[in-house]
C-alpha cells in the first residue's frame, strides 16, 4: 500500500488521526466515538515522522488534524508533501 499523503513511498508506518495518548482523555472521548479515535492513515516514515515534527502538539493533531484532509491542510504538511512528491 501506498503512502496516504505523499503517495509516492511504501508505507510502513500506521499514523493515529487522534493520537493514543489521548484515548483516555474526557475532551475527546465526548467528542469522538471508539472507532474514530482507534482511526488512522498509513504513511511512510518520512512522512509520519514530518506530521509529528511539523506538528508537536499531540493535542493539536487531535483536535484539530484528525483526518487525512485536515493534515493535508496544514501549510507545513502540504509543503513537505509537495516537496517529496517532487523528487
């Protein structure tokens, strides 16, 4: 399978869209069902390593880069997907 962002790489990685540190948290288990939070993407490691140094809040990516789409979004995801995908 392909990477989901960048498409270009064999992923390898499985990317939490909510972050399992956050599973347990009252913010988000009335926000999200079970099977949301347990979702996620597979990315390549490069780009699962770009998500979490791009952006380090686990918070943030939880509330607010829980899908593929919002991820993408993201200015500085975009770019560095762009970028690799240019290679």
């Amino acid at each position: 399978m392909d990477c989901e962002l960048c498409r270009n790489e064999q992923a390898s990685s499985f990317h939490h869209l909510i972050p399992r540190t956050l599973h347990s948290n009252k913010w988000f288990k009335k926000r999200f069902t079970r099977e949301q939070m347990q979702g996620g993407i597979q990315v390549c490691r490069p780009c699962h390593l770009a998500i979490h140094n791009l952006i380090p809040s686990e918070k943030e990516l939880g509330r607010h880069f829980n899908t593929r789409e919002k991820l993408l979004a993201h200015e500085a995801i975009r770019r560095f997907v762009a970028w690799k995908k240019s290679r």
